[in-house]
C-alpha cells in the first residue's frame, strides 16, 4: 500500500473511520446495468432503512427455498402482494429514487427526468438531451446526477435543478456515459468516467484526480470522506478530491472485484474465489479464498450490520445467495434462491439494515427477502408483467418501485378497504331504479366495481345502476378494483312487484295570451318522482322510429319527442345533449338541455360539455387527447375527433380516418379506413383530417381515461354528475318562473326558432317538482314562452317541433308526429330500461 504526500493524512483518516462507524453506506452500483437501490437518506443508520418488512423473526422457514408471501405466518411482517399501478416513462428507466415525502424520482437513458406522486401520477417532467444515469440523494437532500460526456446535475426533490459542469481532462473521449454519481458521507457527489474520479468540493468546485494513463475506474464505493476507486489494472485507489489518499495493488484474484463500504469507513471486495476486505486507512483487515467461485461471477455485495455484520453477494449466473462475515470472511449463511431465474444483475441486492432483509432482483423478475440474520427466505414477490431489472426503491411498509425497462412498477402490501351501506338489506319495486353509490361509503378513495349472482332478477351497470328485472332475490357484490386495495361488500336485495300509484295525466288546455290569441294546449302531466329515462329509437343513436313505437318499446305511460334531429338528408343522427343511464352519448353544444337527477330534482341549463382525455395516468402533453363530437359520424374529408360508443350500434358506420378501439380503458387496436366494430365493453376514437395526429398518442396496451368538463354558457362549471337522464334541445323559455327567451345567445339562427310560428313541443316543470309535457299546433317563441308561464311553469324549454312534435300518453297519441323521430322523453312506473 502507498499513500499520498499529505503529512496529516492519517491523523485525518483516523478520525473520519471513528465518525464512519456512525454512517451506513449506500450501494450505488447504478452504474452498473440492471441494480437495486434504495432511494433515501445517506446519513446515520437510523436513517438507512429500507422498510419493506417492519420485522422478521428468526428462523421462519427451515427450508431454503421460496415461500410465496401469502404462506408467511408472521404477524410484524408487512410483505408485497400486489402491483398498485404502472408508469410509462418514454425511455429506459434507471434505479428509481425513492423521495422522503414518498415521490418517485426517475430518469432514463436518453435524457428524461421526471418525479412522480405516490399514486404514479407525474409532476414534473424535463428533458436533458443527454444521456442520464441513476439518481443519488444526499442526507443533505441534493439529489446528484451524471450524465453522458461527463455533465453533473443537482437536482431538489421538487424538480428544480442545473447541471452543475462538464468535466474536461487529458484524454477524455467526448459521448461516453459516466457511472452513476454516489455521494460520500459528507454528501459530496462522485463519479468516474474513462481513467478520471470525478468530484464537486463544498464550495461547489469542480475536482477530479485521473488515474495512469490506460487504467479505466471499473467500480468505486463511498467512504466517510471520498471514494474507493477499482481501476482496470488492479489497484484500488482511495481518494478525495483531487487528492490520492493511498492505494493497494490487489492480488490477480481481485482485480475484478466487485466493491461494498463496510459500514465502519473502510470496503469490502468480491470476486470469484476471493474475498477481502481493507479498513479506512488502507490496512487489509482480511483476505479470503473460497472453496469454489460463483456461477458468473458475484453481484455487488451489501452490508449488514447487528451483532455479527455480515456482507451478502449473490450468483449472477446461479440461484445461490451468501452472506460472509465482516470480521474474517467466514461464511454465514448460504441460500438457494430457486425462482431467480438463472441468477441475478450485477447490482441486484439491496439491504434493509434496520430490519435485517436483503432484497434480491432475480433474472427472472422476482424480487426475494432474504432474512440476514436467520438465513432464510422470506418470501418473494413477481409481477408477471415485468422484471425488476433496472432496479428498485424502498417506499416503507411493504412498498416498491422498481424499473422494468421503459416501465415503473409500483408494488406493495394489500391495503384493506371497508365497503359499507346505508342499509344492510334493499328493497326495490319493479320499474324503480336505484344508484347504489349514492349512500355507498367507502374508507378509501378507490374504483369499485359491481356484479350480480342473479341477472334474472336485477342488473347492475357498471356505475353501479340498479335495474328491476323480475320479482325475486339476488345479491349484489361491491369490490374494490383499484390496484393494491382489497375490500368487499355482500348486499341483498329484494325485487317486488310494482307499487306505484303515480298516474300521468292528460289534458287539453285552453290559454288566451294578453294579446287576445288562443290557443288549445295538450298537456300530460307527470307527478314528482315517476321513472323517466330517454327513449332512442331502435335503442340506438342515429336511427329513427315512430313515437308510439319508442315509447311501447320502453314499456312508457308518457312519452315525449326529444332533441332536433336530421330529418332531411343523412343518417338521421340527433343534434342536442344525449344521456341514458348517467352516461352522454351524444354532444350538442347549443341551446337548453333538461336533466333528471337520483333524487327526484330537474335541472335546466345552458349546459355544454367537453371530452377531456388522457393515457397512462396523464392528462398533461403528450398523454392527452380530447374528442369534440359523440357518436355523429362526420363527413369524409374533414378535420373531426369523435368518440363512438355502443349506443352508436355494432360498428362506427363508416371506413376513413384512423380508428383507436378501448376496450376496459385499455388500447387494444388502430385502423386506418376501416368500419371498426364499437366493443360492449368500450368505445371507438377516430381521428381524421388535420386531427388524425391525435391518433399517434395512443398504442396498443396503453391505459386511457376521460372526463365529462361540462359548463354553463358563460362557461362556469356545472355540476351535472348525478343527472341519469338528460336531453338538449331549446331555447329556454321560462326561468325561475320569469320569461327568459334568447334563443340568438344559445346558438340559434332559423326563422323558424327565432321569428316564425310553428307546432310546438315543451317541457316545463312547476314549483312543487311537477312536469308538464305539452304541445301547441303553431305559436311563435314568445308565445310558446307566455304559454308556459300561463300553465304554471317554473322552468321550462321549447324541444323539438315541427313535424316532429308528439305527445303520447295512455297507450293512444294524443298529438301525433309527422315523421319517424330520432328520440323521446319516456315516463313510466314499469319501465323497460
């Protein structure tokens, strides 16, 4: 061994190991393809943990062999079951960062830096245009990163940060990745690139101490101040700063090491048959020969403290896992780790002190504990989806994140959801339905899903929308769906016969206006609280049919015409707000539109609505898409976004543009200038003209979502998210009981809306919660609106009219529609949802 010229070294080498047996060093073997890390603080032991497991007990299997995590008997271990979610973060991932606040701090290979929250939702997102390697954290908070041509980045946790400089030296090739940058005890940042140990001083200072000319930095470990540096001739080199503190020849054995810190300031080296290890100060406290080599050579070690320290390396090409002592050398402990699949990563251990785990990343894409003190095999976890081979960051309580190429899977314990109803038991008439969510009380927000043990008896749509069928029992299963939550609910429910006793009513109604002008009105009057929905004709959008014919088909006492429709040329597809079941299937941004709450409650407003869309749990560029029309087929050769549902029919009906099928909220297809079928259980986007590009966003596995954004006209938010039934037609002619009629201001421009007079059809709803669905043969817009007030009208709108107007009630017509229409407004006690 050699030292530098310093006289005062050693004096300082002595006192750095004493703070040293305070300070745990971290592995950072990032540099290195495919590695574990833990992603927090480098500091005290107390503050290097990675909690995976709060305990484990001694000796809990006898054989050392993999025990899935359900079959441990242990009541303090907290172990990982499941994958909670999936990030895609646009490149190859390095070991993730795990942040104190619980975020996640990534970056890939080709430049990207992002920082996303406990549930995978991104944050922050930037591109560096280089080359990027792992991201270390300092107890200081500083998160350091290297880049290629030698660049060093410092980052805070919230994503603001600079490259801190590039480094020039003699012989230094320009487009090389450096190693992942590590920090020393003191939190300085290090890394090495081609012969150079590259550094930052407190004063922010660029440092570097190269080695001899032809002699590459193959490994280094953080010491109390410095780095140990491998160098490619077999020397480890002991340095800090610019400074050469000392450096060991290794014997031919170890000069392909794989280095560790001990723990207590000095390293620890393995490789092949041999083993050795070197105190603070450069003296050899052990060296090692063992009776065979691994199978491919051994990982990266890790240290474990208590009361016999041990250091644990694993086979990269075999199933054995091995833990050596500290002081000598001597094995430990030795397991076989079967489901690794054929070995593990070169930096594929990673310790947790505080509870006495090592975690081991096999080939195969399990991650496996290892009990440190009793030797034995924990448990294990694998998400069949993706191997952990690109490292992994402790989140505590049985959580991880690791990197499965370009993904970031986030993995951990089941957390226990209590799924509750007001009622322990429903009863529901037939022709009653009911929205289970409305008193359903869950103690985490989670996605739920519903089903039936009896469809014969009641359905349950997917919000969770009760449907009568037939008289009987049958129970209803809620269960946590969201990814890493279990919890489920059994409720009964009971169907009984129908026993309502509202009646629509009709009338015919003469009104005389103060202008003189009479009129006879036919009105139907629906009490508060009778079933309404909106009848489609065929129970499809863009069909039509006779009114009698929708409304015997929804089984109606009372029916309605809707919104406009294209009643002259084309498909004849509606032009107002569409909802069925609480869900739009048709966008109609002008004019009123009407809307039927759970509760009972009417609203009308100028309502407008937006689909807003994302992919991969982001709403944010290039994630997001948007769609501006729902199931209206566009004419060829224009710019258009749509979405089409399964109330569109089987297929979307046409063959241009590009196609994007979601099925379950995942991409499953894209077509270009096909008649795409409209999956049950999705929706169809096509994109065509200068919006086709919008198709590019999307590829096969990808996960999409969507909001509803609905405004009023002034564009204020309105809540219409408890509204089952809506329909959009209009103008408004009566609010809170004043005449209120602007039809220009809602997007009118015909003399038959605006000036002219023609048959009528309205809706009005009077002060006590009463409907009224009345037609007129001719009125104008003001007189239509001054008949309203004259029937008693709180809130009322024009619906379509002309020859469609019709009104039908007690299985006869009262007025009679001149064409086939494309929708109604359906009442009754029994109806056929």
């Amino acid at each position: 061994m050699t030292t530098g010229n310093l006289p005062e070294d050693k004096a300082m080498k002595r006192e750095n190991s004493k703070r040293w047996l305070r300070i745990i060093a971290i592995v950072t073997a990032a540099a290195l393809s495919g590695g574990l890390t833990a992603g927090i603080e480098r500091g005290s032991a107390s503050n290097v943990r990675i909690d995976i497991y709060a305990k484990i007990a001694a000796a809990r299997q006898t054989a050392h062999s993999i025990a899935p995590f359900d079959n441990i008997q242990s009541k303090n271990i907290r172990l990982t079951e499941t994958v909670y979610w999936e990030y895609e973060a646009g490149g190859k991932l390095n070991a993730p960062l795990a942040l104190p606040d619980g975020k996640l701090f990534l970056t890939t290979a080709n430049g990207l830096l992002s920082i996303v929250d406990k549930n995978g939702k991104p944050i922050i997102s930037k591109n560096q245009y280089t080359e990027l390697t792992a991201p270390a954290m300092n107890r200081k908070g500083e998160i350091w990163i290297s880049g290629g041509s030698a660049r060093l980045y410092r980052y805070d946790s919230k994503g603001s940060g600079e490259m801190m400089g590039m480094y020039y030296f003699r012989g230094k090739t320009e487009k090389l990745i450096p190693s992942a940058a590590i920090t020393d005890g003191e939190g300085l940042p290090y890394f090495s690139y081609q012969h150079a140990v590259l550094s930052l001083n407190e004063a922010g200072e660029k440092e570097m101490l190269l080695l001899p000319e032809g002699v590459s930095v193959t490994g280094m470990a953080p010491a109390g101040q410095g780095v140990f540096a491998l160098g490619s001739n077999g020397t480890l080199y002991a340095v800090q700063g610019s400074r050469l503190l000392w450096q060991a020849e290794l014997e031919p054995a170890l000069r392909e090491a794989k280095l560790a810190a001990d723990g207590s300031g000095g390293v620890v080296l393995a490789a092949g048959k041999a083993l050795a290890r070197y105190e603070a100060d450069g003296t050899l406290r052990f060296k090692r020969e063992l009776d065979a080599a691994p199978a491919g050579g051994w990982t990266s070690p890790v240290v474990l403290g208590g009361d016999e320290g041990v250091f644990v390396a694993a086979e990269q090409r075999g199933n054995a896992i091995v833990a050596f002592r500290l002081e000598d050398g001597a094995e430990r402990w030795r397991v076989s780790a079967s489901g690794a699949g054929g070995g593990f990563s070169p930096a594929a251990l990673a310790p947790d002190r505080a509870g006495g785990v090592v975690l081991a990343a096999g080939r195969s894409g399990a991650v496996i504990a290892i009990d440190g003190e009793a030797g034995t095999i924990a448990g294990s976890f694998k998400h069949a989806a993706g191997a952990a081979a690109g490292g992994v960051a402790v989140m505590g309580g049985g959580r991880i994140a690791y990197a499965s190429a370009s993904v970031l899977v986030a993995a951990g314990p089941y957390r226990p959801v209590a799924v509750t109803y007001a009622a322990a038991a429903l009863k529901l008439p037939l022709g009653k339905r009911l929205l289970l969510a409305d008193k359903l009380k869950l103690s985490a927000p989670v996605a739920v899903s519903y089903r039936t043990d009896n469809a014969k008896v009641v359905r349950v749509s997917g919000e969770g929308i009760l449907t009568p069928v037939a008289v009987g029992k049958a129970n209803i299963v809620v269960e946590a769906i969201t990814p890493g939550y279990k919890g489920q609910l059994k409720l009964p429910v009971e169907i009984t016969a129908a026993s309502s006793t509202l009646k629509a009513t009709h009338a015919a109604q003469k009104i005389k206006l103060s202008s003189g002008k009479a009129f006879t009105v036919q009105t139907v009057s629906i009490p508060k609280g009778m079933p309404v929905t909106l009848g489609t004709a065929k129970r499809t959008v863009g069909t039509a049919q006779g009114l009698m014919d929708i409304a015997k088909s929804y089984g109606a006492d009372a029916a309605i015409n809707g919104t406009y429709f294209s009643a002259y040329e084309g498909l004849p597809e509606p032009y107002g707000m569409m909802m069925l079941d609480g869900k739009m299937e048709f966008l109609g941004n002008t004019g009123t539109t009407i809307g039927f709450t759970w509760d009972g409650t009417v609203l009308m407003d100028h309502l407008r609505a937006k689909i807003v869309g994302g992919t991969n749990g982001s709403f944010s560029h290039p994630n997001n898409w948007y769609a501006y029309f729902m199931n209206r087929t566009p004419a060829k050769g224009v710019s258009t976004a749509v979405m089409f549902t399964p109330k569109k029919g089987k297929q979307i009906g046409f063959a241009y543009g590009t196609a994007v099928t979601v099925r379950n909220g995942v991409v499953t297809s894209e077509a270009r200038n096909k008649n795409v079928d409209i999956p049950s259980d999705g929706y169809v986007l096509v994109f065509a003209g200068a919006e086709e590009k919008l198709a590019d966003r999307f590829k096969a596995g990808d996960k999409v979502e969507y909001k509803l954004e609905t405004t009023n006209l002034v564009g204020k938010a309105v809540d219409w998210s408890r509204v089952h039934t809506a329909v959009g037609a209009g103008p408004r002619l009566v609010k809170d009981g004043k005449l209120a009629i602007n039809p220009s201001a809602e997007g009118f421009t015909e003399a038959k809306i605006l000036t002219n007079a023609a048959a009528r059809s309205g809706i009005l709803v009077k002060q006590d919660g009463t409907v009224l669905l009345a037609t007129v043969p001719a009125a104008t817009m003001r007189e239509w609106g001054d008949i309203m007030l004259k029937l008693g009208a709180h809130q009322a709108m024009n619906l379509d009219g002309g020859a469609s107007s019709g009104l039908y009630a007690g299985g006869r017509p009262i007025t009679t529609p001149g064409r086939l229409i494309s929708n109604a407004l359906v009442f009754g006690n029994n109806l056929k949802y």
